[in-house]
C-alpha cells in the first residue's frame, strides 16, 4: 500500500510538473505576444502623431535646355507639438554652373517673409517654425540661373 501511494503521489506530481511546464511556454508567448502588440500600438501611436504632406516643383527651362536639364526639389511638412516641420531637397540636374535657387515664402502674424537656398548640384535643407508666431501658411518656387535670369517655376502654395 505504501508502494502504491507513493507511485500514484508521485505520477501525480509529475502530471502537475508536466503540465506547469507545458502551460509555461504558452503563458510566456502569450505575454510576449500582448508586450508585442502593445509595443506596435505605441509605435503606431508614435508614427500616427504627424502626417507627412508632400509637395514638389521644377524650374521652367531656358534657350537651348530640354525638359531633362530643369532643376527640381521635393520636399514635406508635417505639424507636431506646436512647429511645422520641413525638409526640402532640391537637384541641380544640367551642369552649366548656374545655380539652382528654392524661395521659401512662409505667412505669419507680420506677413510675407522670404528665405532663399542655393545649391549647384544637390542640397537638403531642414527647418521648423513654431505655430506660436501666427505661422499659417507657405509658397516655394524653384529657379535656376544667375542674378540676373532665373528661369522660375510656378509657386507651390499651402494655407493651414
């Protein structure tokens, strides 16, 4: 009898270690699949925070250039925590060292401001303005040329 007390309290106790060990594994990928899905929610709720709007333009073309050797830029915005938020990058494709020329045109509670960037070949820039200061709106246009004769592209414009 006490024989068989012990094999049956034993087989019980390995039935209970088994099972422990058994339920281990799927209690361990269920956490890590709820820390998975919890780490994709926050990283969804860090990439919904701002949205990129794009924009883009080319130079119009001068005497002798085909519609390949224009100048052009593309660039986004996008708002978060109280700035605009912009990168622009613009391409010099011809090489006839002229210059290639982005005016950016931004609107705020004093007005129209304006702020030129050159480049020969390639160039990126990367700015903000705070939302503080009336900043409701922009314009860019691309030319390329030199102080005398651009040839300008039309005006990008955005109103917020």
């Amino acid at each position: 009898m006490r024989k068989l007390r012990s094999v049956l309290v034993g087989t019980a106790l390995a039935g209970a270690l088994a099972a422990g060990i058994a339920a281990a594994p799927a209690q361990a990928a269920t956490a890590t699949t709820a820390s998975a899905a919890s780490t994709a929610s926050t990283a969804s709720v860090a990439q919904a925070q701002y949205t990129k709007h794009w924009f883009s333009g080319s130079s119009s073309f001068g005497r002798g250039e085909s519609r390949g050797d224009r100048s052009d830029y593309k660039g986004y915005w996008y708002y978060s925590n109280g700035r605009y938020y912009f990168d622009i990058e613009a391409r010099d494709h011809d090489r006839d060292r002229q210059n290639t020329y982005i005016d950016f045109s931004w609107h705020d509670d004093n007005g129209w401001h304006n702020r030129r960037f050159s480049t020969g070949g390639r160039s990126e820039w990367k700015f903000s303005y705070s939302r503080n200061s009336g900043f409701d709106g922009f314009r860019t246009r691309i030319g390329e040329g030199n102080n005398r004769d651009f040839d300008w592209g039309n005006y990008y414009r955005h109103s917020f």
